[in-house]
C-alpha cells in the first residue's frame, strides 16, 4: 500500500482544513472571505472533500484488494494440498530423465497465467535436443494432469555441467 503518500497526504489535508478554519489573518484573501459568507460555499466544500476522500478510499480498497489476489491465488478447496503432492512426484521425475543430474522446478507468473520453470542440471554429452520432450512426457504432463491445469506453460532451463579440470601437478610444491 502507498503510506508514504497516504501519511504526509492526510496531514497535509489536516492542516490545510485548520488553516481555513482558523480564518484569522492574512491567509484567507478578501475574495475567498466574502464567498466563505454565502450559505452554499461550505457544503459544496464539504461535497468536494467528501468525493476526493471517497475515491482517496475506494483506491486503497481496489489495491488491497489486487495486492492480496495477487499473493494468494484463489484455488479450489484441496488444491493446494494437490499441487504439493504434484510438485514433490515433478521433482522426482525430474532425475528420472536420462541425462538429468538434478532439477528444480518453481511456479513463476499470476493466478491467471501461470508458468512452470524448470531448471535441470544435466552431463556432458546428455542429449539436449530430446531433453525437453522427455521431460515433458515424464514429469510436466502428469504435473499438468494432477493440477488441472492443461494449458500451463513450461519453461525448461539447461545446465550442462562442466567436467571438472584437476591441476596436474609435478610433485609437492616447495
């Protein structure tokens, strides 16, 4: 929420609403005094605060409400549970590919359009070209399946390990 507008806004609009109140000196001009003595003058000023803190609050409300949707997704009863199970069978499947070491997988975007990220460390020599359609069929469709989500996309990272390069040493060093 913006409460470093919301703070100095509102404290802002206290004073200025004590000053006008306060009428005495010259901080209320001649023009604004005499208008200030009309019988309508002070309630369409108070219909105009009244309309600005209105839709002051109906903001706050609509970007409370964003900022929760937001970090809670709206799912039904159970599916959370369901998508725990899922993801722990996605991560075993996950080594289950030939080539793959390790793996990672996160659940990246909006409730609305949602993306698996999945991030597989693999050997030298592993057959990338047929990674991703293996790890499609072994770990990202029973993934879609058990979340009900068919249309979910997927976004697979690879990461060749590098063969470890020893120092070839003549002896001790002295």
């Amino acid at each position: 929420m913006r409460w470093g507008l919301t703070v100095p806004g509102s404290a802002l609009l206290g004073l200025g609403a004590a000053v006008l109140l306060a009428g005495d000196g010259p901080l209320l001009p001649t023009a604004l005094e005499r208008t200030a003595r009309y019988a309508w003058f002070w309630p369409v000023v108070a219909l105009l605060a009244e309309s600005v803190a209105l839709a002051a609050f109906v903001a706050l409300v609509r970007a409370a409400r964003d900022a929760y949707l937001r970090r809670r997704a709206v799912r039904p009863s159970g599916g959370r549970a369901r998508e725990r199970a899922a993801a722990t069978a996605l991560r075993a499947a996950l080594t289950d590919v030939e080539g793959v070491v390790s793996g990672t997988a996160r659940r990246t975007g909006t409730p609305g359009r949602p993306r698996l990220v999945l991030t597989v460390r693999t050997v030298p020599g592993a057959p990338l070209a047929d990674l991703p359609g293996a790890l499609t069929r072994t770990a990202v469709e029973p993934y879609r399946a058990a979340t009900g989500d068919p249309e979910l996309v997927t976004v697979v990272r690879m990461r060749v390990m590098s063969v470890p390069q020893h120092r070839v040493s003549d002896g001790p060093a002295g």
